[in-house]
C-alpha cells in the first residue's frame, strides 16, 4: 500500500485533515473496480482515485492490468 500518491490523492492529502483524508483512503480502498473479461480486481485507490462518499455501482471504461484487454469496468463497493 506504499505507492506513489496520486495528483488527485495527493491533492485532497493537502486540503483535508488527516483524519479526514484517512477516512477517505478507507472508503476509497473499499470500492472495488472488477474486469468484466478475468474478474481481476483491484481498488480505486490503488488506480490512484477517489470514491468518497458515493453510491450507485457505475461502469468505467478501462484497460485491464491483468489480461490487457478494454472493457466495461464495474465499481462496486466492498463492506469495510
Ligand atoms: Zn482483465
């Protein structure tokens, strides 16, 4: 969970308090983004977003890490 800070994350780190940015990171790491092909999934925090205080379980179109192949993400969220 080291990696390099997003702009975006690294953005909100500067304007939100801690505790709040924390809070943030944990919400983000529970929305979950799934391949529609390999069902490889990994979090948006991790692809370097945010998803706070959000509902609704969108689709993102995106290139999969793990088979190489586009396609109609789905994002849903994990119970923390
Ligand atoms: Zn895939």
């Amino acid at each position: 969970m080291d990696s390099p800070l997003s702009f975006w994350q690294r953005f909100s780190k500067a304007i939100l308090s801690e505790a709040a940015f924390e809070d943030m990171k944990k919400s983000s790491d529970s929305w979950k983004v799934q391949c529609p092909n390999c069902k490889y999934e990994r979090s948006v925090w991790e692809m370097g977003g945010i998803r706070w205080k959000a509902a609704g379980n969108p689709k993102m179109l995106r290139g999969c890490p793990n088979c190489n192949q586009q396609g109609w993400h789905l994002i849903y969220q994990k119970p923390i």
